[in-house]
C-alpha cells in the first residue's frame, strides 16, 4: 500500500506522511492491494522495530538505495492513543512518519514527483489469516 507524502520541506530536506493507515474512520481494515491488511497492534510493534533497529529511508525497495534519510518523526496512532490526546477520530490508525533525506538525488525525485509515496518494506508471514510484520 503506498500513501502519498503530505509534506516535503524543500529547505529542510524533510518529508512527512503516512507509512500505513490500519483503519479508516469507520474502524473497518484498509486492505492494500496485494490484499494484506495489518492490524493496528501489529503496525505498532512494526514501526516500534522500525524505530529501535532500523530508522533508515529507502529509495524503491532498492537495496542499494537504503540509508538515503533517517527517521525524525513517527507516531502510531491507535484508538487508545486518539482517546488520550482527546481526538477522537480526526486521524485513522495508522503510522505517520517523517524523515530527512541527505541523499541530494533522492530529494530531487522528491521534488519532482518521482518519488510522492510512502511504502512500508518488510517481510510478512500469515498465520490462519492473521499477520505477523518484520519491518
């Protein structure tokens, strides 16, 4: 599933958006379409690992292309987090992130639209229909 980056400070080389939206305001599962849906406990211990053991941006899934910008801002939000900040639902579950990118052909396929998503890379393994996600 891809969502489009939200904001890009040109200046400060930085890009915010969401990395995946669980569920929409209605509470039903967002599937993408390779059919996967996570759950948002799920989400939350992926980014979680993301954050301790990883916190790099990517270019296309390309290996190579890893360590392109690091991680500055990521918040899971999940119905007991909107409660407590007293939201309600004026977000969706999800993982909102922001990173900065010092690679300065990565920022310009940015700029220009080449790059305008997020996309989480992991492995995932099913389990009688659930899924388990290492990010």
């Amino acid at each position: 599933m891809y969502f489009k980056i939200a904001k890009a400070g040109r200046d400060e080389h930085m890009v915010f958006g969401w990395a995946w939206v669980a569920s929409g305001g209605d509470g039903r599962a967002i599937v993408d379409s390779q059919g996967d849906a996570i759950e948002p406990d799920e989400l939350e211990r992926a980014a979680y690992q993301h954050v301790l053991e990883f916190r790099q941006a990517g270019g296309g899934h390309d290996p190579a292309q890893r360590g392109v910008g690091v991680l500055v801002e990521s918040v899971v939000f999940t119905p007991e987090k909107r409660a407590a900040m007293g939201i309600g639902d004026a977000v969706p579950d999800g993982w909102w992130v922001g990173y900065l990118i010092r690679d300065e052909a990565t920022w310009q396929r940015i700029l220009s639209g080449e790059y305008s998503m997020f996309s989480i890379e992991g492995v995932a393994y099913r389990d009688d229909g659930a899924a388990e996600y290492d990010v």
